[in-house]
C-alpha cells in the first residue's frame, strides 16, 4: 500500500502539518520517495500515526511518546517504563481534574452570587478585580491564565 501524505493523514485522522511536524521531530520516519521526490507511506506508517495520536489525545507529552514508541518498536523490553509514564500522566490528569473542580466551584460561585443591577454592583466583576476574594487561589498559573 503505497498512500500520499495527504492519504496518510486521512486516514490517521491528522492533518498533513502534523504529518510532517512529527517527521521533524523524530517520531514518525522519514517516508520513502518517489522519483519526483513525493513521499509514500505504508500502513505501518498509519498505525504509527494513530498511536502517536492516541497518546496526544491521552494527554502524553512528546518525549513521552518517543519513550512508549521506541518501547513499542522494542517488545522484548520491559514494559516498566510504559506502566511509569501512564502513572505519572494519570497524576497528571487528576491533578487536573481537582484544579478544574475547584474553578467550577468558584465559577458557580460568582455566578449564582451575579447581581441584576449595575456593572458596579456586579460579583463577577469584584472577584475577577480582586483575586483575594476568589477562593481558588492555583488557577492563576494555570494555563488559561498564561492565554
């Protein structure tokens, strides 16, 4: 099966500069060429794909990705340092999840407490003017806050 990058980011689910980026980068080989210099992929250059993209998906970062690809491309190793890496996003994510708790805790909060008279009067407004009363002090070097 000889397919385009176009074809091979079809059928990954990818756009064809995530193709290449990940060329750069390392994690997916450089493809064979045609005379006219067009790359081909195999399937198996689809399978790679679809796993590095189920682990962005997972929330794994790249070096992550380049440690369980090159585990993968070694079965006879010790799965350790995959078991490793999916506790340590895991930790991750759960920490995540409790930051994003509280914030919705705190969004509730200004909203169930939002006035329907002036700007002035507006809880909204004062919590965001004045970070001490919000009662979820980590957000603020969370990503969003760095957007």
């Amino acid at each position: 099966m000889n397919l385009s990058i176009g074809q091979l980011a079809k059928a990954a689910g990818v756009k064809v500069p995530t193709v290449r980026f990940y060329e750069e980068i390392g994690l997916l080989p450089a493809p064979a060429r045609t005379a006219s210099d067009r790359r081909i992929y195999a399937q198996d250059a689809v399978d790679r794909l679809a796993f590095i993209r189920h682990a962005r998906q997972l929330g794994f970062a790249v070096e992550a990705i380049r440690v369980l690809l090159d585990l993968s491309d070694n079965p006879e190793r010790s799965c350790a340092d995959a078991n490793a890496l999916a506790a340590g996003q895991l930790r991750d994510v759960e920490a995540k999840i409790g930051q994003l708790l509280a914030l919705r805790a705190e969004l509730r909060r200004m909203v169930d407490a939002a006035c329907l008279g002036r700007a002035s009067d507006c809880r909204v407004i004062e919590v965001l003017s004045d970070h001490r009363l919000c009662l979820v002090s980590d957000h603020v070097s969370g990503k969003a806050a760095r957007r």
